[in-house]
C-alpha cells in the first residue's frame, strides 16, 4: 500500500493478486454456488427456443441480397439457431454471472430436457428484457456474495449483516448495475450512429475507407469497455454516488495501466480457454456435472481477483490522499 509517509510498500502484481482470487474462493467455497446453479440450470433446464423466429429471419434476409452477391450457405445459420438456449439471457455478457453453457447448447444430454417454443419478434424482445434484468440481479446477489467474503477476510470488525441488509444492498447494486448497462448502452450508440452514418459516405468513394472507419469505431468501443472494465467492482466497494463511481474506475484502470489490463488479459483468456476445453470435453454424460463444478470454481476465483485488484488499489489511492484513511469496502 502507498503510505502517507512517504513509504511505498509495492501493490500485489497481477499473479500474486489471481492466487488471493483463489485463495480466498477456496476458503469461501460457497462463492461458487450461485454460478455452477445457473449453469446447472442451463445444462439439464428447460430450454427456450425461437428457432422459427430465427430461420425466418435467416430465410427472409438471404433473400433479398442481391442477386449478383454470392451465394450465401445458410445451412449452418439454420443449424445455429436452433441451438440457442435463450435463457443464456440470464448470464449477461460482460457483467454477468459466469457460466460454461451460455454458448450453444451441448449436442448430448443425460437426460432431455423440454423445449420451449417462445413465439415472435414481441416476445423475443420482451423476454430478453426481462432475462436480462434478471441477470443482473442474479448478478448483484454474486457480487454482493463476494464483497461480503471480501469483508470477512479483513481483521477489522465487521457491522452486523442480516438478511433485511443484504437485500438492501443487493437491490442497490442491481440498480447501479442496470445504469451501468444503460450507460454503456448509451457511449456505444454514440459512437456507431455517426460513425455509421460516415462510413456509409465513404464507402460511395472508397470501399477502404469505410471499413478501416467501421474498424476504429470496433477499436474505440473496446478501449471503452477496457476502461469501464473495473466499474462493477467499483459499485459494491466504493461507496461514493454512481458517476463518481464511473469517473474513480476509469482513473483506476488509466493509473493502474499495465497491470490492470494484464489481469483483464489473463483473466479474458483463462476464461475463454477454459469454456473451450470444458465445452470439447463435454461427453454428454453426467461427467459434465465435474466440469461445471471446476468452471464455476475458476471463474468464481478470476471473479474475486478482480474485487481484490480493485479494492487493493483503491485503498491504496485512499491512504495516500485522505489522512482519516477512509476505508471503501466496509459499508
């Protein structure tokens, strides 16, 4: 930590910080509950399916191309969207709880799970809607699991926690995270209406020129989920108001540069070469069962290492400006 006097004692590197992630996921191994539940449920649940909804409008967009474009396979289109498990709505992309079966769903089953048919265009909408939503309170409850874990580790007493003051703080967490969506929402519709509308113009003079405007529009979208990356972490362990919250994650991640964005890569990566593994593995038996186990368990511990990322440097940045040494993540 950064003390006041002058002294430096070096924060936790990237490696030492993923061995507290799992250190303390190994101690609380409760934390992975919630995740290996909710893959459970996308394993072996009911599965909704718009799969008539989807070749329709598969069938509909292949036949207005023109005719000079070539030839389009849909076989594979009409295949992929079959597969979709829709409930994979409650497992929200880049906030949500992690999970293995978000993808498409596996080939094999030890036992068949219903299908259900989810209607039109209407009830897709809805339904992603409300899913999402869903998801991110089953989202709040994850996090608010964790930064309770967080507190417990500390050898500071703690304030008492009952059930009445973890719904509290889980609705208020649900809602910072449905305005941190929002918000992301927002800055990405920002930058692809106008840039679209630019590229559109510049392709009539030059086909490059469009794509390489469509390419630094995709390069900025990411430098701005990159920045916003720590901001959910921000709304359990900082307790300052919402675009406060925003504005401290950003300048974490910028003063934090190297470090912060190697944790994200390697967190990013293990993550994504684990589900392939996992996924190839997959016999469509009740072994299955061991590798959500061991997803849940992995990514839960990534999970808490970017809470533990987070919360050092913010501490951290607290001691070395405020002489009371205001402690975030006692709330």
């Amino acid at each position: 930590m950064v003390q006041k006097q002058g002294q430096t004692t070096a924060l936790p590197g990237v490696f030492s910080t993923l061995s507290a992630g799992f250190e303390l996921t190994t101690r609380y191994l409760w934390l992975m509950l919630l995740p290996a539940a909710l893959d459970f449920f996308l394993w072996i649940g009911p599965r909704l399916s718009f799969r008539t909804l989807l070749q329709g409008l598969i069938t509909t967009s292949v036949a207005q191309l023109p005719a000079d474009v070539l030839t389009i396979d849909v076989a594979p289109l009409m295949e992929a969207a079959g597969r979709i498990n829709h409930f994979a709505y409650l497992s929200v992309s880049l906030l949500g709880v992690p999970t293995l079966m978000a993808g498409p769903i596996p080939d094999k089953t030890p036992i068949a799970p219903a299908v259900i048919d989810g209607g039109g265009l209407g009830a897709w909408l809805g339904l992603l809607v409300l899913f999402t939503l869903v998801g991110l309170l089953l989202t709040a409850i994850f996090y608010n699991l964790i930064a309770y874990a967080l507190r417990r580790a500390m050898a500071a007493p703690l304030p008492p926690f009952g059930p009445s003051r973890f719904v509290s703080r889980t609705i208020h967490t649900w809602l910072r995270l449905v305005g941190l969506l929002a918000l992301l929402l927002v800055l990405v519709l920002v930058i692809t209406i106008p840039v679209a509308l630019l590229a559109g113009f510049l392709t009539l003079l030059s086909q490059t020129f469009g794509v390489f405007v469509m390419f630094g529009a995709f390069v900025l979208i990411l430098w701005l989920i990159m920045f916003l990356s720590y901001t959910p972490q921000g709304m359990l362990l900082n307790p300052r108001p919402f675009f406060t919250v925003v504005v401290d994650s950003v300048r974490l991640f910028q003063r934090n540069l190297p470090t912060a964005m190697g944790l994200l890569a390697v967190v990013v990566v293990v993550r994504q070469l684990l589900s392939f593994i996992l996924l190839r593995a997959d016999s469509g038996t009740w072994v299955t069962a061991i590798n959500i186990l061991a997803h849940a368990y992995i990514a839960t511990a990534l999970t808490v290492a970017l809470f533990i990322f987070y919360r050092d440097r913010f501490v951290a940045a607290l001691r070395s400006t405020s002489p009371a040494g205001e402690e975030p993540v006692k709330q």
